[in-house]
C-alpha cells in the first residue's frame, strides 16, 4: 500500500460515479467502502447495481468499480453521516433538502495509474472523536495572539511562551468541548445544524468521559495560570476574568451565548489572552499595546459573528440571541464590514503612537483578502462558508504582523 497515494485519497472531497452513460460528482468519504449523498429519485434510474468511479486529480489517475449499496436516511444513520459531515461540513446543505438517502459504494477494485491498488472497503477516514470535541481548528487565534504578544515585549522567556501556548489551548479546549455539549443538551445545535462539530449530535464520542478529560484539562490550566499569577501577580487578574468569561459563555440558560453578549465575551478572552502574554514576557502596556490587543479582539470576534450571521434562523428557533439575530440581515452586514476594517485603523493608530511597532504596518498586504471577504458578505456567495473564510484571514492578518516584527526584531 502506497501511504502518499492513499492520504491523497483520503484528502479527496470529489468522486465522479458512472452508471448507464451517467455521469454524477459528488462528495465523498471513506468508510470501508465511499460513501456520498445520493437523491431518492436516482435510485430508480440505475438499472445495474454496477457502477464504475473516478476521484478527479492533476497528480494521478484514480478509478475503479463496484456495488451500489443504499445505507439509508442520513437523519437515521449516525456514523455515516457523522463521517460525510466531518469530511464534507457544506453536505449539511443537502441534508436540508429531505429528499437524500446515504449511498455506499463498495468497491471490486481500485486502480491507480491503470494499476491495482487497494480495496477501498479496507479504508476509512481518520477521525479523532475526543481531539475534534476540542475544536483544534479555533486555536490558530490563540496562537497567532500569544506568539504576537510575546513578541512584542523586551525579550521572549521560550519556556513561559510554550507553557502559555499549552494552557491556554488546552482551556481553550475544555471551553469547547463543555459549549458543544450544552449545544447539544439545549438543542442549538441538532442534526441538521451547521455546526463546526457533532462529536455530541452524532453518537460518536462517550460524553461522560469527553467531560472529564474536559474538567481535566481546565484543571491543569488553572493551576499553570496560579504558577503564573505567583510570578507576575497581575497574571491573576487576566485568569480569573479569562475563567470567568469562558464559564458563563457557556452557561446552558443564562450564559452570555443566550444573551446576545458572546461577541463582547470573546473580544474580551482573545483581548486578554494577548495582554496576558505580552505581560508574562515582561512588557509594560501602554495605550498602543491596548489598540493592538483591541484588534486580536475584534478580529476574533468577527469569526463568532460570521458564524451567528449564517445561523440566525437555528438560533431564532433555539432561542439564542445574538448580535446577528438582533441586528438582522442588513445589520449583520454593516457589523461584519465594521469588524473587518477597523483593526487595520487600530494598528495604525498604534505605530502613530508608538513608532517602535512600525513592523506592524505590513498588515496593509492583506487588505485585498478582506476585500474579497467583503464581495463574499455582501453577494451573499458562499455565505454559509464565510466564518471559516475570516478565520483564513485573521490567521494571515496575524502571521503578517509577527513574521516582519520578528524578523527585524531579533534578526
């Protein structure tokens, strides 16, 4: 077994499948055999349970045959769509439609470069039920605000900068995991919710124990935040305001997610997080400082309020408020731009302030990708993609302003 060809497979989102002269592309994903979406009504029209595919690459050529199997109602069948989802989270559209069922195709053989490969039935995708319940994709914001505000203090104590990378991720993972679950017990997120994950909703992942890996984690961070506060004294304030915030944004019924104050929430954590860096490395903050801790804040919270904007409708009938179910479509809209341009005037504000950040003005590169998020929010295209876009973008944002900084800094 070639392990690069079959990664590439696994990595694949489309297979093209062929039955009678038809041709059909859709999303896939392995498991012991591929698995995709397909319409009632085409059932009928395959004749012969045969069927031959291919997953289009530039690399390679990959085809082969096999067995139409129908797995059954997507609503019904936990795991497989548990799979398809996480692989594939914009299925979910399709989902919506109540007119899918689950196809497998099981597969008689597979080829790759018109040689035998591999038996796809032996396959599935790699799924980490317990890291996913983490949500490791919503780190990069923590990371890229720690690593920034090390930086910009005097000198980088390496060590404090990587037992803060740990404790803050790991709580920040506790948080998830513990607002996944509340999600799900309150019904804000079902099975047909776009959510970023469905460890819960999918009976993939045994809730008790994700809990107490959870309690668990949130545990030795505390007590790596106490190490801290017995250092810098200050260090205290911002873990206990930090714990605080996380504890009631997920709070099931009055929690600041229920009450339209999860943007404030966040732009608080993500403000702190920065701050509580730049102080553990010995630096001294000063109204510049606290313009740029500002926008790490409001860079994250654009990422929640792109997710709220496309959710309004889930978390009207949840009974969720947020800024975007308040503002509304048009409000949402004028919000977004507002959060999207006004860090860019926050850090220049703070070179003006403070010449000695002027590394920070490269930033400006990345104005042409928040033009294009601009077009996408205001077309309306890919709309339901969007906060996973501003995530892309604030991680760019970030690298541009510590990669030059770091450069003539300590280079």
């Amino acid at each position: 077994m070639n392990n690069n060809i079959l990664k590439l497979i696994q990595k694949s989102k489309y297979v093209i499948i062929s039955y009678n002269g038809y041709k059909n592309k859709v999303s896939y994903a392995l498991d012991n055999g591929i698995i995709f979406l397909i319409k009632k009504e085409e059932i009928n029209t395959i004749n012969e349970k045969e069927l031959k595919f291919e997953i289009p690459n530039n690399k390679i050529k990959i085809n082969g045959s096999g067995k139409l199997s129908i797995v059954g109602d997507p609503l019904t069948n936990d795991h497989e769509r548990s799979v398809l989802l996480y692989k594939n989270p914009e299925n979910i559209l399709l989902l919506k439609c109540k007119d899918m069922l689950i196809a497998k195709l099981i597969t008689d053989e597979t080829t790759v470069n018109n040689k035998k490969f591999i038996n796809l039935n032996e396959v599935n995708e790699k799924q980490h039920p317990v890291i996913r319940s983490m949500r490791p994709w919503s780190f990069q914001q923590s990371i890229a605000a720690i690593i920034l505000g090390s930086i910009l203090a005097y000198k980088i104590n390496v060590i404090f900068l990587f037992l803060t990378l740990f404790a803050v991720l790991i709580s920040q993972g506790s948080f998830n995991i513990l607002n996944g679950y509340f999600d799900f017990k309150t019904g804000n997120d079902n099975k047909l919710s776009m959510t970023s994950t469905r460890v819960f909703i999918d009976k993939i992942v045994p809730v008790k124990k994700v809990l107490i890996f959870s309690v668990i984690m949130l545990i030795i961070s505390v007590l790596i935040g106490i190490y801290f506060s017995i250092i810098n004294h200050i260090i205290l304030l911002f873990l206990l305001i930090g714990i605080l915030s996380g504890i009631l944004y997920s709070l099931p019924k009055y929690g600041f997610k229920k009450l339209a104050l999860g943007d404030l929430s966040v732009f608080i954590i993500w403000s702190l997080i920065f701050l509580g860096s730049y102080v553990l490395q010995h630096g001294i903050i000063n109204i510049s400082i606290l313009l740029v801790s500002f926008s790490i804040g409001i860079l994250t919270v654009n990422i929640l309020h792109a997710n709220n904007w496309r959710d309004i409708n889930d978390d009207k009938n949840a009974g969720v408020k947020t800024v975007a179910l308040l503002a509304g479509e048009k409000g949402s809209e004028i919000y977004y731009m507002l959060l999207l341009y006004l860090p860019y005037i926050l850090i220049v504000m703070a070179i003006l302030l403070n010449l000695y950040l002027y590394p920070l003005i490269v930033i400006v590169i990345t104005i042409p990708m928040a033009y294009e998020l601009t077009k996408t929010a205001l077309n309306k295209k890919n709309i339901n993609m969007l906060d996973m876009f501003t995530a892309r973008y604030t991680l760019f944002f970030a690298i541009t302003a510590i990669v030059p900084y770091f450069l003539i800094k300590y280079l």
